[in-house]
C-alpha cells in the first residue's frame, strides 16, 4: 500500500503513529474484548478514554481549571448558533474575515443583533482587519473571531481588543498547533477534523462562570453548555470513537512531538519553507497580506485557471491529493496541519518547481 501525501483542509490527514495505535486497538481495546466503536459510553472504559483524552488535552494547552472542556457534536456549524444562545444578551461585535465567520453572522442574526465591525470582504478576505476599541459596540456582549481563516489562508497573530467584552474565538483550524494563552479567551471551539482527530466532535473550552449566563428555561437541553457541562458531556450518547481519536493525537503530541512548543517548531519551519519558495517563484504567487499569512492554510494561484486546474490533475498523479483551493478563491491550497509532514512539504515543493520549470511561459 502507498499513501499519498494529502493537504486536505479537513478532514485531513491523521498522525500515522495515531493511525496505527487505533488499528493495533481496533478489535480488542485493553484487553476489553471489543472496540472502542463497540463499548458503552457508560462503561468504566470510556470514562476512562474521555477523562483521559481531557486530562492530556488541559495539559497540553495549559488549560486553567477555571474552565470547562466540552466534547459535543455538531462541527463549528452548531456553535455558530450555540455561542449566542448562550452567550449573547444584547448583542455581539463580529470580525468578518471569511466564509466561516459570515456563516456565524448568519446564525448570529437568527438570534439577535450582530454588529460587523470591520470586515475584509472588499480584498477577497487576504487580510486581517485591524480594529479599535472604540470600534465595538458600547452594549456588546462578546467579540467574535475566527482565528485561522482555512480557505483565505489568514491568521490573527495579536487577538483584537475587546476590553470588557468576552472574546469568543473559532480555533477550529489552528488549535494545537502551537502553544497559546488560554485566558485571552473567554470560550474557544473547535471540529477536531484539522488537527486534532477525525470528523465528528467538537472541543469547547469555556470559562465555568459562563455557564448560567443564559436562561436555562428558554434553552433547548441540547443546546446548552451548562446542561452538556453538568452531565460531563454524557448527556447524550457522544461521538465515542472520534474523542478516543482526539486521545490518542494528544498522547501524540504530548509523547512523541514533545508538546505545542515543539509542534509550533515544526509548523513554522513547514510554513516557512513553502511560503520562502512561493515568494520567488515566477509562476506562484500567494496574496495573502504577508504579515496575515496562515501556518496552516496556504494559498497559491498560477493566475492562469486552466494551468491550475493542470497542476491539480499532475499532482494527484504523482500523489498528492486535496491541494485543489477552495471554489470562492479558486487555484491551490495546501493545507498543512499537525499532520502534515516536513518530508511531505518538500515533496510538494518539489513537485512545484517541477511543474514550474515545464510550464513558465
């Protein structure tokens, strides 16, 4: 079997070390006799994978014990509904810089006012707004953010302020990847399906203080933090298989990366490389704002959409898959989480200058 090398923006790639502990434990978890797949989120076993899979998870993001870790289901699509039902009194101060936070606009709206503080839409979204604290609403509750932009490739590297507001933040494609201070936050969400395991849960930190922010009559039970927070995330059956997956990635972190310091390292050198390389190329060009650049998500066109679409068939030929961009900015995209290795990098670079070398006019 040969794997491809696989820049897919999620689900994405899984650690192989990962792939192959859940595979050795497939059929026989610690000597349980069944799967993970198979077992009771009641039993002894699985309350041991999801305080385990907590524990690991707190110490690895330096998580204060003043907050809550949920796994709950629903992608970053439900918390798009879920972080006003429970968070918003008056209003909320939204940061637009992509499709995922126009979709929290959307939702947002549903539910009461919501304030665009600034928004990038006018530059195809290739930077991050800079805002005052005089630009939010004086009656706000929460200032909202995505951190890490998967389809434009733009990353906050300074959280905007937001002095007596709480600040909410979609970390969906970034968390993990390096070492970050969870006090900034007020609540943080995340799909695991980038960094942290397979689709399926989702991770939310938030203060413990927050969770009778909201009327807890008028909410739906499975819409509250404090209802999925009470119950330890069991108060419907969770998605057992998927935060066993998340488990064992942090182990993975933790044990054989050495911690997000270490992924941070890693991650930046990947960046670094392909973005030093698009740079000088004479055929690729990013249009990110340099200083915006996503670690994650990176971003290329030719400026020729027939010789992207070339690039995209000659790539999956030679075994790298997922690198088509998204259809609102179109060209490539390589989507180069955790998982994503130093040597699949340079194949891809490889590959580029290749492609480059027979098809610069």
């Amino acid at each position: 079997m040969t794997r491809v090398y696989n820049f897919a923006a999620g689900p994405a790639a899984i650690p192989e070390w990962v792939l192959k502990k859940a595979q050795n434990e497939m059929l026989d978890y610690h000597g349980s006799g069944m799967s993970v797949m198979e077992m009771s989120h009641r039993s002894s076993e699985f309350q041991d994978i999801i305080d385990t899979t907590e524990a690991r998870l707190r110490r690895l993001m330096n998580i204060p014990e003043e907050y809550d870790v949920l796994f709950l289901q629903g992608g970053g699509s439900l918390q798009f509904l879920m972080v006003p039902l429970n968070l918003m009194k008056k209003k909320a101060d939204v940061i637009n810089t992509g499709q995922w936070t126009k979709k929290a606009i959307k939702e947002t709206k549903k539910i009461g006012e919501c304030n665009v503080v600034a928004s990038s839409e006018e530059a195809t979204f290739t930077y991050i707004p800079k805002i005052k604290q005089e630009d939010l609403s004086e009656d706000s509750d929460y200032v909202y953010i995505c951190e890490n932009n998967t389809i434009y490739g733009t990353k906050y590297k300074e959280l905007p302020p937001h002095e007596g507001k709480l600040l909410v933040a979609d970390l969906s494609s970034c968390i993990c990847s390096e070492p970050i201070d969870v006090s900034k936050y007020d609540l943080i969400f995340a799909g695991a399906q980038k960094n942290m395991g397979p689709a399926g849960v989702t991770i939310v930190i938030l203060k413990k203080e927050l969770l009778d922010h909201a009327d807890q009559d008028k909410l739906p039970s499975m819409l509250s933090y404090k209802v999925h927070a009470d119950k330890g995330s069991m108060f419907n059956t969770p998605p057992t298989w998927a935060i066993y997956m998340v488990g064992l990635t942090c182990q993975w972190l933790e044990e054989v990366i050495g911690g997000l310091d270490k992924m941070q390292e890693i991650n930046l050198k990947k960046a670094n490389m392909l973005y030093d390389y698009i740079d000088q190329s004479k055929l690729y060009k990013n249009n990110v704002a340099k200083e915006d650049r996503s670690y994650m998500n990176v971003p290329f066109v030719t400026g020729d959409p027939e010789l992207d679409k070339k690039f995209v068939a000659e790539a999956k030929e030679a075994g790298i898959v997922n690198i088509k961009g998204h259809r609102t900015v179109g060209g490539m995209r390589a989507s180069i989480y955790n998982a994503c290795t130093v040597e699949a990098v340079e194949y891809l670079i490889n590959f580029m200058k290749k492609f480059e070398e027979e098809n610069l006019k």
